[in-house]
C-alpha cells in the first residue's frame, strides 16, 4: 500500500503541545464524546423500540444517529488519547483508515440530511402522496443508494491518498489524519490534487448545502396554506433541520471548498465538524421534538416498570 513511499508512520502534532492544555483536551473531548456516545446511542434505541417513531423521518433520524456515532467514533477516541501522550504517532495504514471513515461518515450525514429535506418537503408539499412515495421499501432504497455514494466518495479520497509519494518530513499539524495535510506532506506538485479535492469534497458540501437551502425556502413557502396548527409543527421540524444543517455544512464548505490556504482556525473548524456536530444533534433533535420526548420517557417508564420488583 506504499508505492514510492519511504514513511511508514506520522506523528500528528494534535491541537497543542503545552502539557497542561493537553490535559484540558482530554477533559473535554472525553465528556464531549461520552455524550456523543449516550446521545445518539439513545435516540438510536428509542427509535428502534418505540411503536410511535415509525414515521420515514424518525427512519431517517435513526441512520443520521448511528452515522454521527460513527462518525465522533473514527476521531475523538484517538484524539482523546493522544491528548495524554508525549508522541502522536499514526502509521500509515492506520491514517488512510482514518480519512477513509472521516469521508465515509461524512458524507454519509449530507446523504441523510438531504433524504431528511426530502421526506419533509413531500410531507409537506405533498401530502395526500406522502405515504406511497415515502413507504418503507423506498426509504430502505434510498439509504442503501446513501451509503453506496458514500462508500465512491471515500473511496475516491483514498486513491488519491495512495497515489501520494512521501519520503519526509512526517509531521502532521493536525489532530486527525485528512487529505488536505497529507498533501502538505507529498513530494511532488500537489495542485492537482487540490482541485479535485475541492471538485469532489468541496463540490459534495456545498452542492448538497444549496439543495438543503432551496428544498427548506420551498418548504416555507408552501406553508402558507396550511392551519395555524399546521404551520406550527412543520416550522418546529424543519428548523430542527435547518439549525443541523448549517452546523453541518458551514465547516464542511469552509475546509473542503476553499483553495489549499492554511488558516488558523483551520484545527478548531473541523473539530466542531467531527466532535462538536455529532455532541449537538442529538441535543437539537431532542430537545425540539416533542414526539421523541415523549417516546424515550414512555420507554424509560416502561423499562423502569418492568425492572421493579414485584
């Protein structure tokens, strides 16, 4: 997996090399993954257990959820780690994996968060259509049609990774392996390798990003003609998804869509897109829907009864 290759290993300089702030960012980060970890991971069993989150929505949420635990899960462990260690190493194997996943799961969430825009606007737009155009084997289609693209993607992420000559330095002046700075690192003229990371990264964040935003003014639009009642509820929703969207997308568009310059937020962006958007999701989904409310605490009730003893 080396070809013209003399490095077998990278040492990620991490988000700062000052012991005491690396303490710091293990505390957080733990914390923020370990809520991660709850977060999704609740909403994933509720949705799976509860008789009243049938809906494609909830269908959807519930792949959204398992993709943001995925996707905090190929980088805040090693990052969490590495916060305690005096060398950040990663071999090379170990890097592709790691910006095979980061663009797998990434990818996937554009997926899910566009099948979500979806599933509202026919909800909405169309709704006397809505149960024969969104029934189950449909969505079932659409999600494997979602990883399949994803898959292409990261797959085309790690040929061009593969095709990258390195023969030193090995210093990574980030927390995660990418492929941006492993072009910081090739030896040979990477401007081509530039722009088709930005044709296809960049392309996929902010293409989908539009869609999102044009599906969403479409959906408001229309909201015209329904009830108070109506308008209430659907507003609720879809700024539910609006407000993950642009969590999602802004740091996407800002790392993947720009020329190769260096900035230095650069660490602090992509860590609120890999650690900090699937730490808030959950919350946002929770928080403003009252149906999976309802339904993790007629669970937990349930779960509570049925544990008591007799």
């Amino acid at each position: 997996m080396q070809p013209n290759n003399s490095v077998t290993e990278f040492i990620l300089l991490g988000l700062t090399q000052d012991p005491i702030r690396q303490k710091v960012v293990f505390a957080i980060f733990f914390i923020f993954y370990v809520g991660t970890v709850v977060g999704n991971l609740l909403i994933i069993m509720t949705i799976k257990f509860s008789r009243t989150l049938g809906s494609p929505m909830y269908f959807f949420l519930f792949y959204l959820s398992f993709d943001d635990f995925c996707f905090s899960t190929s980088i805040a462990p090693k990052l969490i780690v590495d916060a305690l260690s005096s060398k950040k190493i990663i071999s090379y194997n170990g890097c592709l994996t790691q910006v095979f996943a980061l663009h797998l799961f990434g990818a996937m969430e554009i997926f899910v968060l566009v099948l979500m825009a979806v599933d509202r606007y026919v909800a909405i737009c169309k709704p006397l259509h809505y149960p024969t155009i969104m029934r189950r084997q449909v969505c079932i289609i659409l999600i494997i049609f979602a990883w399949i693209g994803s898959f292409t993607h990261s797959i085309t992420q790690i040929i061009m990774a593969l095709r990258l000559p390195f023969c030193g330095p090995n210093l990574i002046d980030h927390y995660c392996c990418d492929l941006q700075p492993l072009l910081k690192l090739a030896c040979m003229d990477t401007y081509v390798f530039n722009l088709l990371l930005v044709s296809n990264s960049g392309a996929l964040c902010s293409i989908g990003f539009m869609f999102l935003m044009i599906s969403y003014i479409v959906i408001l639009h229309s909201l015209r003609n329904h009830s108070a009642e109506g308008r209430k509820k659907a507003l609720s929703t879809c700024t539910s998804h609006v407000i993950v969207v642009i969590l999602s997308f802004g740091p996407c568009i800002f790392i993947y869509a720009r020329p190769p310059i260096i900035f230095s937020t650069d660490k602090m962006v992509e860590i609120f897109y890999t650690i900090g958007t699937p730490f808030l999701n959950p919350l946002i989904y929770t928080l403003r829907n009252a149906e999976v409310k309802n339904a993790m605490g007629k669970l937990w009730r349930i779960r509570i009864i049925s544990d008591s003893p007799r």
